[in-house]
C-alpha cells in the first residue's frame, strides 16, 4: 500500500482511469466484433453501418489516449480490408481488358 498521500492519491486517480478507460476499450472490441459477424454473415449493408461505428468508436479511443494512434490504424486498416474483401471487386474500376489497343495509322 502506498505510504505518501501523494501516492495514496495517484492510486485513487490511477484506479478510476482504469476503469474508465476499460470500458471504452471494451466498446471499441465489441463494436469490431460485431462489425465482423456482420462481413462474415454476408450482410454488406448493416456491415458497412458497423465498420463505420467500429472506426468512430477506435478514432474516439485513439484521440483521447486510451489506446496508441498506430494500434487504432492497425485495428482500422484490417477490418476495411474484411470489408472490401466481403464485398468484391468494386464496380467503379475499370475492367481490364486483355486485349492490345489499336493504334490508328
């Protein structure tokens, strides 16, 4: 137990941001948890609505120093992956075409 007042506080404070901080780091797994089910089920559409809270809910994280910038990158980047791969090839990409351009004479 700590013996200085300073300490005894700085235990108060530590405890209380711990807790804190545990329930929106819970939020931000259970929100990509259900983001996934979502991609892996086959709904694209409430998968979308979910990645895009999953994000919100890590951004808001990330900026208020619960977790480090780069993990809530990290933790973005692979479920926009899930999400694109669920989706396919998107249909605003030229199709490639396998035959040689004609170049007039």
């Amino acid at each position: 137990m700590p013996v200085t007042k300073s300490a005894q506080k700085q235990m108060r404070v530590s405890e209380k941001r711990r807790v804190r901080n545990k329930s929106i780091r819970s939020l931000c797994k259970t929100s990509i948890t259900k983001a996934e089910g979502l991609i892996f089920s086959g709904e694209l559409e409430g998968a979308q609505k979910a990645v895009v809270a999953a994000i919100s809910s890590l951004d808001k994280a990330a900026e208020q120093g619960i977790i480090h910038p780069n993990n809530a990158a990290r933790r973005k980047a692979r479920l926009m992956k899930k999400l694109n791969e669920a989706q396919g090839p998107s249909s605003t990409e030229e199709p490639t075409s396998t035959e040689e351009p004609t170049v007039p004479s």
